[in-house]
C-alpha cells in the first residue's frame, strides 16, 4: 500500500510474497473473466466492421453523420445543464438565503418546499413538469428551443435548486460565527452582512460540492432519454443505434462520453478543494450523497 | 381527487412494487459494494485498481446509459430476460460504486492511532480488524450509505420509467397516458407515494445517525 492504512502494518517479507501471490492469482482470474466477456462479444460479432465501421472508420459512409449526430447530443445535453445549472443557482440561492434569514416561523414554508422536492426522484419532477404543465396551460413556445427541452430544465431545476440551497446554507454555517458578529459590529444590517461577507466567503468552501453537483446534473439530462423527452446524448446515440443495429458499440461510445466530461469535472472539483485547503478554511461541505441520483 | 380514490388499489401496488425493487436493490448493491469497498482497501494491487475502476466508472455513467445498456446491448449477445431484471441489474451495479464510496470513507474515518493502539495492547489482527476498527467505521458508514440506500428508492423511479411496469411511475404513466385521467392529481397521488418512505427515512437516518455517532 502507498498509504499506511488502519487496516494493515507496513508489510514485511512474507506478508509482500502473499500480495504478490494473491496479485497474481487476481490477475490470473481478471484475465480469465476478461477474456469470456471477450470471446462472448466476438462470437456475437460484436466486433465486426459493419459494427463498428461507422464510429471508428472515417472512410465510412455513415462515419460523417453519426460523429455529427452525436456531436448534436453532446452539444443537446451541455444546453440542457448549463441552463440547469443557471437557474438552480439563482434559485438555489434565493432559497437558501430566505432559509437562513427568515425568522423559525417564516421560514416554515421554505423549509417544507425544500424537503418535498428533496424527497422526490427527478425522474418524477421531469415527468411531472411535461406532463402537468401543458395541462395546466403553460405555453412554453415563447421559449428558444424545443418543449422537451424546457421540461427537462424545469424538472431539473426543481430538484436541484433546493439541493444547491443546501450547499449554501452548510457553506454559510462552516463559517466562523465570528464572521457574521463582526460583520453587524461594524454596522451593516443582516442583508448586507450576508451579501458581503458572509456569502462570498462561503461561496469558495462551497464550490467543491457546487461542481460535484454540476455532475449530478449531467448525468440526470439523460433523462430525457428515458421519457424521450428530448434528443440529447443518450436518446441521440439510441436513435442512431435504431438505425444502423449497433447499440453497444454507439452506447459504449456515449458512456465513454459522459463518463470522460464527469470524470474530468470530478477531477477540477477535487484539484479546487485542495488547491482551497492551502488558505486556513472552515470544515469542508460534503457534497450531497444524493449524488446516487 | 377520483383519480387517486378510485386507483386507490393500483396505487398501493405499485408502492409495494416499488419497495419491492429498492428491497432486492438494496440487498444486491450492498452486497456487490461491500465486495468492492474490500477490493478497493485489499493490500492486493491489482484488487485495489480494479475497485478504482469499477468506482471511477460507475460513478461517472449515468444510470439511464447502463440501462440502455442492458436492456438493448445484452439481447445482442443472445442474453435475454424481463425488463425488470434488466432493470434491477443496472440499479444494482450503479448503487454498488455509491455504497462502496460510502464503506471505504467509513474505513479511511478511522484514525491509525487506534489500530497501533489496539495493537500495542496485544490485539491480534483478527481482533485489531473485528473489534476495533470495523465497528467504528461501520458507525460511520450509517449516514452515507444510508442516504444512497434513499437514493435509491427515488432511483427505482428511473427503472420504472424504462418500462419495468407495475410500480408506483408505472401506475402514474398508465392512468394518464393509457386511462386519460389528468395529469395532475395522478401524479401528485405517485409523488406522494414516494415522499411516503423518502421523508420518514430520512428523519430516521437523521435520529440513527445521532445514536451512532462516535465523539472523535
């Protein structure tokens, strides 16, 4: 182990040979279990030209469309995030600060919006925004972009807005309670202490768990895919699989995708909070273990 | 209100149905996180690389594209089953990397001085691992794993919404879209079923991780 660990002393000899005949053995296996996924795949021409041709070949006919296509959901689901994230920001933030700031009897009804929305499964609020909406007569054509779209970005942001309102409120609270009675010692009000010293502080502790989040959102536009709601990558690469019959290979690619854009967030999150622990800083915030979702 | 009066029955089906799924979840991805968070944390090399993969790219895919996956790459290679155990298959794998995470933070709480100590009073490993550090990372575990067992339940959503049928969005789906009752009150009557265990969880998670928490 690179780390010493609780679990286990620093090896000795004969605990070094165990790992190296265990590493072995391991191994042995991976490459046995490897090797059937494999042989499965290959004798199900799985990895035939005609499969894979129109990804990897660029003398493909299909090559140029399918590369575009996707390149379309990319773009499809980035839209349909950035916006989510847009407003769950602006909203996250006026929740989270009417939460902090009401007294405890005001404050009821915003606490009670945020552990409703926090309960239900996005899938459910996505559903129930395209479905319940056009009922209820709101007419989204105003709007740039297709219906599904603003759906997918409303049952979005009706989760996560009370998610980041979180985020801030435990930013706020790993703040010094120093801050906050300095802050009314010199005069300003309640608002203004919260606008100018207590937020802005809090905003760099927080943004860790805010680009965990951004995370969340990205995998949640997917779906839209489920419902089919609207064509971004993942209903993209299903239609093109309808097409041309390859679905592992077209959804191995948009799993790559998505997995390549989260990895790197995760990994910008991870290089932000440590590049933060060089300042002294308050207790870190958790980023929300509804991450699951 | 009719719509929920009068599918009062189909309502509570599909509630079970869904407990059902978020059960068999449960059990499966604690089971298959438990045997990665070993992986990850095992003095073996290539156990530890293979428990950071399956975390990195698990944790990164989003759980609607291990379902496509499953339900329309698995029939290319002559493996076919119900939706639903398609379903239940993807859950599982996904919750698996969350569980994991949850279990190896739980270990990495422990601080070392604890081990050196039980040993420096003459613990054996066996003793070290069993009654000192497990029981407090277990303690630890409580909340994370926990709140992504939640996420779960809300996530067995997801599943249903592919077409697994019969439980509580499948109900909502099949009243409005098949039945032509209004939107509305049907899907107001399945977000309740939801927030029916999803808020009472998490109070309790909140009063059991108060009982569990270790003063460090």
């Amino acid at each position: 182990m690179s780390t010493p660990s609780v679990l286990y002393d620093a090896p000795g000899p004969r605990a070094r040979r165990r790992a190296a005949v265990g590493g072995a053995f391991a191994s042995v296996v991976g490459l046995i279990l490897t090797g059937l996924v494999i042989k499965r795949l290959a004798d199900a021409g799985q990895f035939s030209g005609d499969l894979w041709g129109p990804i990897v070949n660029p003398s493909n006919e299909d090559f140029p469309a399918v590369w575009n296509l996707l390149a379309k959901g990319v773009q499809a689901t980035l839209t349909a995030a950035a916006l989510s994230i847009t407003f769950s920001l602006i909203i996250g933030g006026v929740v989270g600060v009417a939460r902090m700031m009401l007294g405890r009897r005001a404050r009821m009804p915003v606490v009670a919006l945020i552990e409703l929305l926090r309960g239900l499964p996005v899938v459910i609020t996505i559903y129930f925004a395209s479905r319940v909406l056009p009922e209820l007569g709101v007419d989204l054509s105003g709007l740039p972009g297709e219906a599904g779209l603003w759906f997918l970005v409303i049952g979005l942001t009706a989760y996560n807005c009370v998610i980041i309102a979180e985020i801030i409120r435990a930013g706020v609270a790993s703040l010094p309670g120093g801050q906050r009675e300095a802050a009314l010692a010199v005069g300003l009000t309640p608002g203004a202490a919260m606008r100018l010293v207590l937020l802005p502080q809090a905003v760099r502790v927080m943004l860790p768990a805010l680009i965990s989040q951004l995370v969340v959102i990205l995998k949640d536009t997917s779906l839209a895919a489920v419902l089919a709601l609207y064509t971004e990558l993942l209903r993209q690469g299903n239609l093109i699989a309808l097409n041309l019959h390859n679905p592992i290979q077209i959804l191995s690619v948009v799993a790559a995708i998505f997995i390549l854009i989260n990895y790197s967030l995760s990994r910008l999150a991870t290089w932000v909070d440590q590049r933060s622990i060089r300042t002294t800083r308050p207790r870190r915030v958790e980023p929300a273990p509804a991450n699951v979702s | 209100m009719d719509a929920i009066t009068q599918n009062l029955d189909l309502f509570w089906n599909g509630f079970l149905r869904s407990l059902t799924i978020c059960l068999w979840g449960g059990v499966g991805s604690l089971v298959l996180g438990t045997f990665i968070a070993t992986c990850r944390v095992a003095p073996v090399a290539p156990l530890r690389t293979f428990g950071t993969a399956w975390v990195t790219v698990i944790r990164n895919c989003p759980l609607s594209v291990l379902l496509f996956m499953f339900a329309f790459g698995l029939p290319e290679i002559g493996i076919n089953a119900e939706y639903y155990y398609f379903g239940l298959a993807a859950l599982i794998i996904y919750t698996s990397a969350f569980v994991c995470e949850g279990l190896r933070a739980g270990i990495n709480s422990v601080s070392a001085g604890q081990a050196e100590a039980a040993r420096a009073i003459g613990l054996t490993f066996t003793q070290t691992l069993t009654q000192i550090v497990l029981p407090q990372a277990f303690r630890t575990s409580i909340p994370p794993v926990g709140s992504v067992i939640i996420a779960m339940f809300k996530n067995s959503a997801v599943v249903g919404a592919f077409g697994v049928g019969l439980d509580l969005y499948s109900v909502g789906e099949s009243l409005t879209s098949a039945q032509g009752f209004a939107a509305l009150p049907v899907l107001t009557g399945v977000a309740i079923g939801y927030l029916m265990i999803t808020l009472p969880a998490g109070v309790g998670l909140g009063v059991l991780e108060r009982k569990v928490a270790i003063a460090r």
